[in-house]
C-alpha cells in the first residue's frame, strides 16, 4: 500500500501530494474506483460539481470503511454559480451530494475575468473557511493577475492553486510566483493527457528505473514539489500510477525533461474567458 507524502498548506493544513482525480469519469464507475484507490492507499480524492460524480464519490468514501479525518477531499464551485450568495448556496448543494458536512479543499473552478464574479466568489470561500465547513480554500486556473486581485481586495490568498501542468507546459514562471507566495501548486493533466507517453526521451529514463513513461512523469511532478492527480478509469492503472515512492529522478534525468517544453496547453487559456 501507498503512503503518498503530506505537504504544508499556508494555513497550516496538510495536504497530500498525491490524489485521484475524477475528471470525466463516469458516476456509475466512480464509487468502486474511488474505494478502490482509497483500499490502495489514496489519501486524496479530487471532484467538481462539474464532473457530475460527487453523489458517487461520496458513497465511494462511505463504502471504504475509512474515518473521515483519513481522507482529503477537494471540490469545486462551477462558473454558473460565482457570486457571493450564489457560492454559498452550490457548496451546500455539493456537501449534501458528498454527504459530508465539510470539505478539505473548496477551489473557485475557473476565474471567468469576463464575468467579474470571482471576486465575490472569493469572499464566499473566505465566509465557509471562517465557519469551518472548508478547512482549506484555494482557486483553479487562476493567473497571477487574478491571484494579486484577490489578495488585493480581499487580503487572503489562496491556499492552492490547481492548473494545468506537465513537462510540455511547465508554467515556470507561476509556479515560482506560488512558491514565493506560501501557495501549493497542484497537476492537472500532468500526462498531457497521455500525449506525453509515447515519447522515446521518457521511455529511456522509464527503462533505466524499471518504471513507465507514466510514473516517470508522475515522479517529476513529485520531484517539483507539486500535488498531482493521475487520472484512470482502471484500477489496476491506479495502483502503477501511485507506486512511484521507490525511486527519484536525477539531475540529469530533470534536464532531459525539461527539454520537452513546448508552452503547448491541452485546454483552455483562463485568460481568454
């Protein structure tokens, strides 16, 4: 079983660096994965109200025997929701899906700048953490122009910023505006949505470890500090994506890496909504 590493959060929360995301799987699979990944050793369990799975996830943590306390669970606001009373009202409707009266981990999902609600939104997420029902709140897909509005206006910064990053778009430049801002970055698509996988440089480095593409990648991640959610509808894929705690890149290996940066996004610009 797995034992995925715990990094701090800025209000000193904990948060573990490696989680299952739920993403586009399906509700009718996702309460025997995510008792599957939790039977595994997963520790952290990542949904939206978007994906449209969270009654599932919720009966995945219940049917896994697991103490609440033993779990982080991360959710999010959807965009047609932003708004401060709009906010409070979709987090309640995801806590009653979830069964939980608390979540680890509320993000703001996208900041939508077009429509200037994120703001407000904020203030909400501020509301739920002061009253205990989110222990930790962040954003995703946030810009270091919306992350600056926030504290700006606000004075609270997020605890967690989850964007899309891996080798081919690294986002150096935010990551290193986190760091010196005490927020943790988590990995969305950190496989490029499996565009990386095929690629012969990774290969080369998965043979030398006895280890796929995937955990290579994986481990990169880890390497840099990051919190990462492999994603798969399989279990068994589950299982190899988390047996990455036995081995580290080197210097070498990272610099072989780092030569596979193309500025390439899988998804959207947040800027551009």
């Amino acid at each position: 079983m797995i034992s995925a590493p715990r990094l701090s959060l800025s209000d000193g929360s904990t948060i573990p660096q490696l989680g299952f995301g739920t993403y586009k799987v399906p509700a009718e699979v996702t309460a025997e994965l995510v008792t599957g990944a939790l039977a595994a050793g997963y520790r952290h369990v990542d949904t939206a109200a978007l994906y449209g799975n969270e009654t599932a996830v919720g009966a995945g943590l219940r049917a896994s025997g697991l103490d609440r306390d033993e779990v982080f669970v991360t959710t999010k606001v959807w965009n047609d929701d932003q708004g401060f009373d709009e906010t409070l009202r979709a987090f309640d409707a995801s806590t009653g899906r979830l069964g939980l009266d608390r979540v680890d981990l509320y993000l703001i999902h996208w900041p939508i700048p077009s429509a200037d609600r994120y703001v407000d939104t904020w203030r909400a997420l501020v509301r739920l953490q002061d009253e205990g029902r989110a222990t930790s709140i962040g954003v995703s897909n946030f810009s270091v122009p919306h992350l600056r509005r926030l504290r700006d206006e606000t004075g609270v910064l997020p605890a967690v910023n989850q964007v899309e990053l891996h080798p081919r778009f690294p986002q150096r430049d935010l990551v290193a505006w986190h760091d010196a801002h005490g927020i943790v970055t988590e990995s969305w698509a950190p496989l490029a949505r499996g565009g990386l996988l095929d690629d012969p440089s990774l290969a080369r480095i998965a043979a030398r470890y006895g280890k796929t593409p995937a955990q290579v990648v994986i481990r990169w991640h880890l390497d840099r500090g990051l919190v990462v959610f492999p994603k798969s509808v399989s279990l068994g894929r589950l299982r190899e994506n988390a047996d990455v705690f036995d081995f580290a890149l080197d210097a070498d290996d990272h610099a072989t890496i780092s030569r596979l940066e193309t500025g390439e996004r899988t998804g959207r610009d947040p800027d551009l909504d």
